[in-house]
C-alpha cells in the first residue's frame, strides 16, 4: 500500500509540482505546472479546429439549462436542476441526501437515505434494473443501506451505480444515491440483496441543493 501511496504522490507531483514560477506584484508568485502547460495549448488547438464550438453554442447551452422539465417523462427534472446535480456529481459534493421530514420557520429535519424508515425506488445504473432501495437497522449504524426485490438472475459488481427511479413520487429520477458494496442473502437464504455505499458523505456535509418541485408521471 505504501508503494501504491508513492507512485500515487510521484504522478500527481510531475503533473502538477510547479516547472516554474512567474513573479506577480507585491511580492508573491504564480506555479505553473507541466499539465497547465499542456491544457493551455491543447484547449487552444481544439477550439481553433472546433471553429469555437464553446462560444457558438453557448446560446444553445442557456437554452437547454433554462428549459424547463419535461411532463411526458418519468420523474423529470428541469434543465437547470440536471446541471447542478451533474456539477455536483462530478465535483464530488452532492448527490442524493434524503428527504426533508420536517419544516420550521428557518431550519428544516432531512431523513438521510440511510434512515431505517427510507424506502424509494431504485435502480442499477448499468443495466437499467429496477429495484428498491430501502434502509435498514443493522446497516444504518454503519452509513449503509440495501437494495432489494433485484430482478431474477440481475447481475451485482462492486461499485456499480444506483440512481433513484422515481417511483413511488418522493425522488425524481436519475439522481445518484450509492453504489454496490457487495452482495449478500438474506437469513433464510432465499433472497438476495445489494449492500449499498452512498456517494454522499453524509458526516461531513456542509451545504446541499434543495430540490422543491418536480414532476412524477405514474
């Protein structure tokens, strides 16, 4: 593991230590690194031979995010909630929190999706399997959840994807819950279920995104 941690530290340090330093007023000074210098040059060339797709469609980009959710869709969201929990995704901070359970004049209580009493629909992001997802006692305690009545003979691989499905009309679809940690069969040995990880860090959260209204066709 030490090994792995230095050849980590070793790629992550020649593309991103400092090559040099350019002055800047006042004292202070500016680190350039090898990979800035190849980004620069490569957005350049690209955008040069996109004939500047960024700019000529960036009226089609407000378009799309200001476009508003689809009623002919499951669960659909409008287009500027599908950027900010895309951004969030991506950037490692969001994904699926809960739901509020209770309301006050400025302060609001959130079930986490860990919660005992939380059961939504779900679903395997890379076959498309529908499931539940639901919490449990025993895995609460330690920040997991399950996702049971799995399609017959679905197949589970550790860090697959879990999205909601938007069943049941509490989530809308699409947004990310966990990923399988492993798979396990209940105690009478007859039913299988996925232990689920949630991408949230749910212990150390300091902001979330409120979703307060969406559309779920049944």
């Amino acid at each position: 593991m030490e090994l792995i941690i230095q050849i980590i530290s070793a790629v992550y340090n020649f593309l991103w230590g400092d090559l040099f330093t350019i002055p800047l007023p006042g004292g202070n000074s500016m680190g350039v690194s090898l990979l800035v210098l190849l980004l620069i040059p490569t957005g350049i060339y690209f955008t040069i031979r996109t004939r500047a797709m960024p700019l000529r469609l960036f009226p089609e980009m407000l378009r799309v995010t200001v476009e508003k959710r689809s009623h002919s869709h499951l669960g659909s969201i409008s287009g500027v909630q599908a950027l900010v929990v895309s951004t969030a995704t991506r950037v490692g901070m969001g994904n699926l929190v809960g739901v509020v359970a209770e309301v006050g004049e400025n302060w609001a209580t959130v079930r986490t999706l860990v919660d005992s009493d939380t059961e939504m629909g779900g679903q395997l992001a890379r076959t498309g399997g529908a499931a539940i997802l639901e919490g449990d006692f025993a895995l609460m305690g330690e920040g997991r959840l399950k996702l049971t009545y799995l399609p017959e003979n679905s197949e589970l691989i550790a860090g697959d994807l879990v999205t909601t499905s938007g069943r049941g009309g509490v989530y809308p679809a699409g947004l990310v819950a966990g990923h399988v940690e492993e798979g396990r069969t209940d105690a009478s040995g007859m039913t299988r279920y996925a232990v689920i990880a949630p991408e949230t860090d749910l212990d150390g959260l300091q902001q979330v995104f409120v979703i307060t209204d969406f559309t779920v066709n049944e």
